[in-house]
C-alpha cells in the first residue's frame, strides 16, 4: 500500500444474516468471516482504520471503535484484538434480544448515515497534506430492500459527492437498491452463493482499495437493476408516473400528488373544481 495514504473502511453488518443459513452452526463462521476480515484489513497497513456498525431489528449499534477509545488510536490492530471478545458478546447479546420468529428489516439505510457522518469526522481531522481513501462496505443477506428506497438513495448521492466508495456483500437474493449505489459511487455490488465461502470473497474482493483493484481479475459486474421504488406502495416498478413537480413515483395514476398535492390537468377528464366561498351579503 501506499504510505502517504491513509485507508479507512466502514463496515454495516446486517444480523440478519441467520434469514439464509439453513443451518444454526453456520452463522458462527459467517460472523468469524467478518472478524477475520477486519483483522486483515488492519494489519496490511498501520495506517488503516476501521469501523464497524451492526444493524440488528431496528436500531444501528457501532460496536467498534470503543466510545472510551481516542479517535486517533482507533485503528490499531491491539485495540481491535482486545475488542473483538466484546464484539461478538454483544452481537450474541442483540440476537438474543430479538423475539424468535421476528423478521423485522434492519434500518441498513440508517446505518450507512452514521458511516457517512463518521467518515466525514475523521476526514476533517486529518491533515491536509495527507490522502485518506474512504469506502464503505455492506454485508446483508436482504436483498430486497426498497422500503428504505428514498433513505438509500439519499445516502448514496451524499457518498458520491463525498467521494466515498459503497461495495456490498449479498449473500440472499439479488440486491437492484444496493446494486445501484454501488454503481453511483464507483464501487462493487457482489453476491456470494455460499455463506460458507465468505471469507474467501471478502478477502479476494473487499480488502483491495481502488488502485489495487484495477490490478486484480474481479468478477463480472452484474447488470444494475435501475427500477426505482413507487412512493405509494414501495415496490419496484418498471413503469410508473412521476410527479413534474416533485418527481414523486407511483405505480398508478392519483389525480392529485400524495407528496406535494399537487393537482394534474390530464387531458379528456375532468377534475373537481374547487368551490369558492360567497361572499355574506351585510344588510341594515
């Protein structure tokens, strides 16, 4: 790597990776994946720094680093040696907290916001003359997340103009959302076919920043679903109408804007005309 840059991963862990393990034992390796994988990423340079937010139910919790821990220390290879006990008892601790049976979507939209405003800290402690290279990177096995279109959406256009890279890892289905902020800000949207070969994508994939990547033989890019989710129901259509005001999408026709109510003239139908009030007549 190059001294004279600086590497600082964030990392979004969705807990709702149990939804695609068929069986209970393999989540254990899945999560040691991941820890294998942020040990990695901080022992190929003393510079490197990382955080790691945990969306579980629905809250984001930022296991590491430590809130006691100096923002300047946090990416040493010990401090994340000592934490990675406490890492994994908490994320024991969230899982078992959940209710057996419950399949609540995890805010991931949220947790990427408060990736954003932690990079963007440390981006404004660093000196001038040093080059920092941000990126982001989600692990989730949801692939289906348009309920959170708009919150997604917003987070990715601030990541381009921040100029912070966002991969994802799917391990379920197919991912258009995360597909397409991958393609916004330059980075790779790639599904594993085995969560038992994780570690191997992430290591392969996920560790090499960006000029390292352009040295490697990646996987062909998929074709990035660009279907945007309606404003009424939050699902993804092909088809839709737009509002020319607000740009607000539906999957059907509403004569009036739900968003910002705005009233359409279509041609050939007759919309309700508003009633004017009369004006009360004063007598002697």
């Amino acid at each position: 790597m190059d001294d004279s840059s600086e590497h600082l991963l964030a990392i979004i862990l969705d807990t709702n990776l149990t939804s695609v393990v068929a069986n209970g034992d393999e989540v254990g390796p899945v999560l040691d994946a991941i820890l294998v994988f942020c040990n990695a990423h901080l022992m190929a340079s003393t510079s490197n720094m990382l955080c790691l937010i945990v969306a579980h139910a629905d809250q984001n919790r930022p296991l590491f680093p430590p809130e006691a821990e100096d923002a300047h220390a946090q990416g040493h290879y010990e401090l994340f040696s000592q934490s990675c006990a406490d890492i994994v008892r908490q994320l024991k601790d969230m899982m078992e907290e959940t209710p057996p049976g419950s399949h609540t979507s995890a805010p991931m939209a949220a947790g990427l916001a408060m990736s954003l405003c932690f990079i963007n800290r440390i981006s404004r402690e660093r000196p001038p003359q040093v080059r920092l290279q941000k990126r982001v990177l989600v692990v989730t096995a949801h692939g289906t997340v348009a309920a959170q279109y708009m919150d997604f959406m917003n987070v990715f256009f601030t990541a381009q103009k921040l100029a912070i890279q966002v991969d994802a890892c799917v391990l379920g289905q197919e991912s258009g959302v995360l597909q397409q902020g991958a393609d916004i800000t330059g980075g790779i949207c790639l599904r594993t076919p085995h969560a038992r070969g994780l570690l191997q994508y992430l290591l392969w994939v996920f560790l090499p920043f960006g000029e390292q990547r352009q040295k490697l033989a990646l996987p062909e890019p998929p074709v990035v679903d660009y279907r945007a989710a309606c404003f009424c129901h939050r699902q993804l259509v092909s088809v839709g109408f737009v509002c020319s005001v607000c740009l607000s999408i539906f999957c059907k026709f509403a004569p009036i804007c739900s968003t910002c109510h705005t009233v359409f003239k279509v041609k050939g139908m007759s919309l309700p005309k508003p009633t004017k009030r009369k004006r009360a007549k004063h007598g002697l």
